[in-house]
C-alpha cells in the first residue's frame, strides 16, 4: 500500500509510472487526497470538540465550588452537546478512514523506473539466456509420460483421492523430490538464511499484509469455518513475522527460508501448458525471504537473482532470466525478475521462478518499520523469490535427462537421491 504523503507529494509520477502496469490512476488518486483532507477537516474538528467538552468539564467543578449553580448548568449542557457532537464526528471519521483505506488497497505498488511497457509475458525483457539446451534422442517422451514409464508419480491417482492438479510422487519420484527440497534449503543455508517451517494455514491479517488479499482472494482456497486460507507460497507467513514489529537499523538484512507445500486454486487455467507437472493446485517451493534497509534492496533483489541463477547452474539445466513488463508484473511487485527453465521434450520455456523487490509496499500494510541511527521510524523493503518451486523444475529434469538407459540424475543432487538413474 502506498503511503498517503508519497501520494501527495508524486502525484504526477505516480500516474507516469502506474500507466506502465496499464493502470490509470488519476481518477483514484484524487479520490484518496480529496478523502484525505475530510480526514484531516474532520479530525481537527473532533480534536476541537473533545478540548472544549474537556475545559468545561474542568470549569463546572469550579462553578459549583464558587456557588455559581446556573452557570455549571450551562456548561453542563454545552458539555453534553458537545460529546453529542463529538460521537457523530467520530463514526463520522471511521467511514472516512474506511472509505480511505478502501481506496488505498486499489492501487497497485508503483513500478521500478526500469519495467518495460507491456501487456502480457509476450513483452517482458529477456535479459539473458544461459545453458546448452539438449538434443534429445529420436523417441524421447514429455514428462507425464516418463513418470508413468517409470512409476514415479501417478497423476491418476492423485485425481482418484482428491482431483486434478494433485499428483502423488512415488519411489524414486518422491526421493527426488526430498533430495530437490534438501538441495535448495542447503544452499540457500549456505548463503546465510536462517531456516523455518511455517504453518500452512493463515488468517486474513496475514493474508493482506502481503497483499494476496483483496486482491487474489479467489485464486486462494479459503476455509470459511475457520476464517483460514491455505498459503499459495511460504512468502506470505514467512513475511508476515515481521507484521507489526519494529526493528533496529542493525537487524539488516534478514534473511529467511522456507520449504512449504504451496496451494492455488489457478482458476481459469486450462489448454496444453496446463498438463501433468506444468500447473498444480499443490506442489512444494522453497522460498527465501529478506526484509532489507531501503537503500540497499536493490543491490539485494540482483544478489537473489544471482542466488537462484547458481541454483539452475548446478542443476545443469538451461535457462534465461526475463524482466517483466508493467502489464505482467503483480499488484504488489515494483520489480520482477523471472527464471525459465527450457524442457526439451515439450520444446517450451516453463516459469521456475520469480523474484521480486516489494520496496515499501508490503510494508505499509504490514506496519513493518525500523528505527534509523536518528531514531526516527521508517518502512522496511521486503524481497521475495522461488529457490525454487519443484513442479517445472521436475518436469524439465526428467526430460532433459532422459535416455534409452533411463534418466541420469545431476551430479549436484546424487548425495541426496543416493541414485545417479532413474530406470
């Protein structure tokens, strides 16, 4: 969420920038300012009448100790009308600060001076391409069709206990899956994050503090009993630690991890890039967090960059990094940077990973603030990225790696797997 005064004070830019996600928000901005000063107006008012409501409280004691009865009658009455007055402008304020908030929680986070104009995945920026991509032999088969010739994840019967997008992983299938987890927790543990296992469910605060609510409430399974939400990505309680916590400029950088099973309803998703491990309603990531000083979270988001670029790397697996343009980039992101793995089978680039720098924008919502060398309160910038989510990753290892033999595990994860072949 974007903090009133920056409003105020960017009004022009905002708009310049916010055009770049092909958001038009002139119209709402004048709508927050002008909600804004009834803010103002009206709390000066109510502070106006609880000062004098308070002075006459404090004069008809001195009315009645001096004999002056009529006179402590009158302000009695003044009083009266006066806190009447005063519970008007206090729902008075509460609509506006709701009607405020409502508007705030609209408007996207303002892109990076750097985002591309676009409107789709077909604009965004490549950057860079790395990697030799293999040349498969004559007969080689996409994924779903390796996992059933080699019984390592059964797509049928995730679709028999629970439905579509909900695959069980066997054998060596689910070892593989262990050892990618371990892999990538170890390596981000390398780099000095600092490890947790966050619950799979969270409440609404949390929900909005990094701000998949209102905005991707439909895209999230939702438990109404309980008021809960399954967690599309371990972003959302990790970040949400920091809800509402004052640090010290010397807690700089934070940085966590994460393993987590990530749920999404991916609603309206459907057609050929959609089968087998292409697109889940359940799969793992590990996801790395920090929560960084603003003047260095840019430095830090192209660090994460590098982090996940060194993951793909020892993989062995070809990729290429793409920045995205304004009209792909999510509500809450001023910078994204995207990994795409190429699986050779399907002849297809498939999205391993975004990593994004939120600036204040989570922030904000969060009430997450450090105190500078002067003491005085600021927001935080939060970082996110995927390092890595497996589904893709899977999908692109098997048929990258596949031969007539089997399929060859890479050499970076054989003291996980315990197995260099899949046969």
């Amino acid at each position: 969420m974007l903090q009133i005064n920056y409003i105020r004070d960017n009004k022009a830019t905002i708009v310049k920038l916010l055009a770049i996600k092909n958001f038009d928000a002139s119209i709402i901005i004048d709508e927050i300012i002008n909600l804004d000063d009834r803010r103002k107006s009206t709390q000066k008012e109510l502070d106006d009448s609880l000062a004098k409501s308070n002075k006459l409280a404090k004069e008809i004691g001195g009315f009645y100790k001096t004999g002056q009865r009529d006179k402590a009658e009158d302000a009695k009455a003044q009083s009266s009308e006066l806190k009447f007055i005063a519970k008007e402008l206090e729902q008075k304020l509460d609509t506006i600060v709701t009607g405020l908030n409502d508007k705030l929680i609209e408007l996207p986070n303002v892109p990076h001076e750097s985002v591309p104009r676009g409107n789709s995945d077909e604009d965004n920026e490549l950057l860079y391409e790395e990697g030799t991509i293999p040349k498969l032999y004559k007969d080689a088969i996409p994924h779903w069709e390796l996992a059933s010739r080699y019984g390592i994840i059964d797509f049928d019967l995730g679709s028999k206990v629970t439905g579509a997008g909900f695959p069980f992983y066997k054998g060596k299938g689910a070892r593989l899956q262990r050892a990618l987890i371990n892999f990538f927790l170890d390596e981000a543990l390398d780099q000095g994050y600092l490890e947790y296992q966050p619950p799979l469910l969270i409440n609404s605060d949390s929900g909005y503090g990094t701000g998949q609510l209102p905005d991707k409430e439909g895209q999230m399974y939702y438990i109404g009993e309980d008021n809960l939400y399954l967690i599309p990505t371990a972003e959302v309680p990790i970040t949400n630690i920091y809800r509402n916590v004052i640090l010290k400029e010397s807690d700089f950088p934070i940085k966590n991890v994460a393993y987590s099973n990530c749920f999404r309803r991916e609603a309206g998703s459907y057609g050929k890039d959609v089968r087998g491990l292409n697109r889940l309603h359940q799969f793992d990531k590990v996801e790395i967090v920090q929560i960084q000083h603003p003047n260095k979270s840019y430095e830090t988001l192209e660090l994460m960059k590098e982090q996940i670029a060194s993951l793909l790397r020892k993989l062995e697996l070809p990729f290429r990094v793409v920045r995205l343009c304004g009209g792909d980039l999510s509500f809450t992101s001023a910078l994204t940077y995207d990994f795409e793995v190429y699986s050779a089978a399907q002849k297809m680039w498939l999205e391993v990973s975004s990593v994004s720098n939120f600036e204040n924008f989570q922030a904000n919502r969060m009430k997450l603030r450090f105190k500078d060398k002067n003491g005085k309160s600021k927001l935080a910038h939060t970082l996110n990225g995927s390092a890595l989510a497996l589904p893709r990753i899977v999908a692109a290892l098997l048929e990258n790696n596949q031969t007539q033999e089997g399929i060859v595990i890479p050499e970076a994860l054989r003291s996980y797997t315990k197995f260099d072949l899949i046969n």
